[in-house]
C-alpha cells in the first residue's frame, strides 16, 4: 500500500463510502431537474477523512488532467473549500463539470487502494462538492506576452487548450459555430446530468482569465483555417468534435419518427424543445421508444424520452449489460427511472406504416463469441431468431463522426478513412503549426480524455510559441500514412 491510515481513522470508516444523495425517480421523471444532488457538507467532511494519503497517488497517475487529488481532498477534510477549489483548478478549469460528468469509477476511483478493503475515496463526488461551494475569487492573469491562438470548439477540449494557454500569457480566441457555447457540453448532456447554470458559471471563469469567445462562426464556411492565419493568429487548435451522426444503414431508416441521438438530444437541450411551445423548436415524442445503443448518449436520450412523455422506453443493445460503455450510475438511474433494457438484441428492419411513421422495429438475438479488435465479446446473430418490437419512434445511438467540413476545405490536413483528424503524441496535425484534440480525433471517448487531449496540446503549443528550439526543429518527427 502506497500510504497508511491515520491513527484516528477507523478501519471501518475507511471501508464505508458515504452515498451522494438523489432525488426520488418518480419526482424526477417529471422535469429536467438534476438527479444528483451532491454531498451535504457533513458528508463531504467525512468522505475526505476517508483519503489515506498516499504518498505515490495512483489516482493522479490515473487522472487524463492530472489533478492532485490527495491535496484537494486534504484541504477539503480541512474545511478550506476555496483552496480545494484552486487546487481543482490548477490542473482543470471545468471541475464543477467533470464533477458531474466524468467516469472516476473507471479513471481515479478505479485505481484507489481502498478499493482493495471496501470502496474507493468519492473522487467525482468530493470534486462537484469544492466546485460549487467555492466563489469567485480574484485571478492573477498574466499579461499577454506570447502567442495569438485560435481555438475552434468550446467543448471539453476547446475550453481546456484556452484557459491553460491563456493563463500561460497567450492571447486566446474561441470560435464557437453554435449560438451557445459548450459544445457538447450544451448540446449532448441534458440539464438534469449537467445544469445550465452550472456550466455557464464554469465558461464564465474562462472568461474571466481573458479567453474571448466568438459565436455562430462556423470553421470551414464563415472562416477557413487558413484565413486564420491570415488574420495573425500564430496556432490554430481544432477541437470542433464529432458532429455527424452514425446509422445502421438497415431498411426503415428515412421513416418519419426515427431520430439520431445526436439530434435529439440537440432539439431538446441546445433548443429547449423539451419547453415547447415557450421555444419554438418542436420535437416528435412516441408514446413508445426504443433506444439503440449502449453509450452514455443512449442513456441520456431514453431518460429524456421518458421526461417529454414516453410511456414505454427500451434501450436495445447488441451485447450484454456488461459491456456497455454508458456509465453505471447511469444505468442504474435510466433503470429506476423505468427504462427497459433488451440486451443481446439488434435491429435489422424498421417497418413502417402507410403513413411512413415508425410501427415496429424487427430484430434478432445475438450470441457472444471471442473478443474483436474493441477487446469485448463480438456478437454473432442467432440464426431464425427474428421477432418484432411494436414501436412508434426509434433513436439511433451508435456513435458519430466528425464533421467534414474542416477536413474540406484544409487539403493539407490528413485524415482516416472515417474522416477522423490523424495527430501524433503531441497532438499535432499534419498541417504546421495546428492541434487538434477532443472527438475530432480517433479514440477520445469521454470529457476528460478530451481534456486530456487538450492540455498536451496546450503545452504543446507553449513550448512551441516559446523557444526558438522549438519552431526551428522538424515539425512532426515522421509523416502520417
């Protein structure tokens, strides 16, 4: 073990994890309320207390932003919530997001030593609670020094290249093709995972180290990479992320009543069409859903489903429960919200009516057989297995891809075969002197990761913007294929 218990700390209150408190789910299908409603100050005061201190953390080598996590517990077990939430800050500028959104129980509460007695420190939990009983305090912002940096996207990744840039004296200049900043942030999470408010508090700090935002611009069509550069910018980051949705390509698709999740989720929390008719933006509600996929989004768009109305919600996947990359706090809350869960299933036909709206979803049972390229179980069909679901709308939540546009009119800039922006180690592009990080790259699944994306880049770019060394030396060390 990499620390030792305090003497006036009892095993038993090192094994026992205190219980974030909810709200009840029949209280809480009704609106877009947040479900979570946090730590007390009593409980966050003796989760800390938990913390053993290690002296070699795993859970920092765990963390993609590199948190210090022993020291904002430490000082929260203090009662000095303001200095927990410098501390959260120094490495993340968005704590009271990831303390909401991001998956500890695979990252730093994963790798706790207490994991091997009882339950892992509630490193998500103790986080939120710093973040949002924290003020805003005077920042030292440096003067700008250095570089001019363009940064498209104000999602995770965006937000993180400008804050750590920003604070390091470069001149920082978001462009946001939305009207609202975020990212995926505002569009892809509802409110009652990820509050407005909270989120607008945490863009507002940015705001206030100096990052200006620009909004409606959309890179590609309002203004090219190039004309960046044009205009002075010294480095461009591309963190615009993956905006176009993934099909099945099965028959039924173009019915009236299928949705992508990621046009969904966008009518309703972007454009509030779960208000309508206060905003103007409608959206078609079945009265029963099905919901295919297994990933956080296609948790998010079968609760939404169940607020705006849907009396029958299933969530159809192709494996079992256990491999479902959604997060299981969400899982168990989609359950206890009443969801249904149809696993070893996948859809083949979607059968429509004369009208051309969605009437059923034919589907077959899967088998698991050994593990493909992902690592998971691959699933074969079952053969004569067919059966049909009676459905009225269909949301597709497999994924989605980055938008083209960028890749269109930047030749220079290489990309895979899915259109996915190549970067090495140092998330440099193929064309000098651009970053790109965030799900406009391959293999970013999460908040953090995209974070963790952007804050290489951003020291990337530092040093890059700093030393002669630096732009003097080969701009990538091999060429991409």
């Amino acid at each position: 073990m990499n620390g030792a218990t305090s003497s006036k700390t009892s095993p038993k209150s090192t094994i026992q994890r205190h219980q974030v408190r909810k709200r009840s789910p029949t209280e809480r299908i009704r609106d877009f309320d947040e479900v979570s409603l946090g730590f007390e100050l009593s409980q966050a005061l003796a989760e800390a207390k938990r913390c053993l201190q290690c002296r070699d953390p795993p859970c920092v080598r765990k963390c993609p932003v590199e948190i210090d996590i022993p020291r904002f517990i430490s000082q929260i077990k203090e009662g000095d919530f303001e200095s927990a939430a410098r501390t959260l800050r120094e490495k993340n500028s968005i704590p009271a997001v990831t303390g909401r959104v991001c998956p500890q129980e695979r990252l730093c509460e994963a790798s706790c030593v207490l994991s091997n007695i009882g339950a892992p420190i509630a490193i998500g939990a103790l986080e939120r609670f710093a973040a949002d009983t924290s003020k805003e305090y005077d920042l030292a912002i440096p003067e700008i020094s250095l570089g001019r940096v363009a940064v498209i996207g104000s999602g995770p990744a965006g937000l993180t290249v400008a804050s750590d840039l920003r604070r390091l004296g470069h001149e920082v200049t978001v462009y946001e093709a939305l009207h609202e900043l975020g990212g995926v942030l505002t569009y892809g999470i509802p409110p009652f995972r990820l509050p407005r408010d909270i989120l607008t508090k945490e863009i507002k700090y940015i705001e206030r180290l100096g990052v200006r935002f620009e909004k409606n611009v959309v890179i590609g069509r309002t203004l090219t990479i190039d004309e960046l550069f044009d205009m002075g910018y010294d480095a461009v980051f591309i963190g615009s992320g993956a905006g176009s949705p993934k099909f099945l390509h099965i028959p039924g698709e173009n019915l009236n009543a299928v949705y992508s999740a990621n046009e969904f989720l966008t009518r309703c929390n972007l454009m509030r069409a779960y208000k309508f008719p206060e905003y103007d933006t409608p959206v078609h509600i079945g009265d029963r859903v099905g919901v295919i996929g297994g990933g956080n989004v296609a948790m998010d768009a079968a609760r939404t489903a169940l607020r705006l109305g849907s009396r029958h919600v299933t969530v159809i996947y192709r494996r079992t429960e256990k491999e479902m990359p959604a997060r299981i706090e969400e899982i168990e809350n989609a359950k206890s919200e009443g969801v249904n869960f149809m696993t070893l299933t996948s859809p083949i036909r979607i059968i429509g009516d004369e009208r051309g709206y969605v009437r059923g979803l034919e589907c077959v049972r899967m088998k698991l057989v050994e593990p493909d390229s992902s690592g998971r179980k691959r699933p074969v069909e079952i053969k004569d297995s067919n059966f049909t679901l009676n459905l009225d709308m269909v949301i597709v939540a497999i994924g989605q891809g980055p938008n083209p546009l960028i890749r269109q009119t930047t030749p220079e800039l290489k990309t895979d075969e899915e259109g996915y922006i190549i970067v090495d180690e140092r998330c440099r592009t193929s064309k000098r002197c651009v970053w790109a990080a965030g799900d406009a790259i391959p293999e970013s699944e999460t908040v953090i990761e995209a974070m963790g994306g952007g804050k290489r880049a951003a020291k990337d770019i530092h040093r890059y913007l700093t030393y002669d060394s630096a732009r003097n030396s080969p701009w990538l060390d091999r060429e991409f294929t």
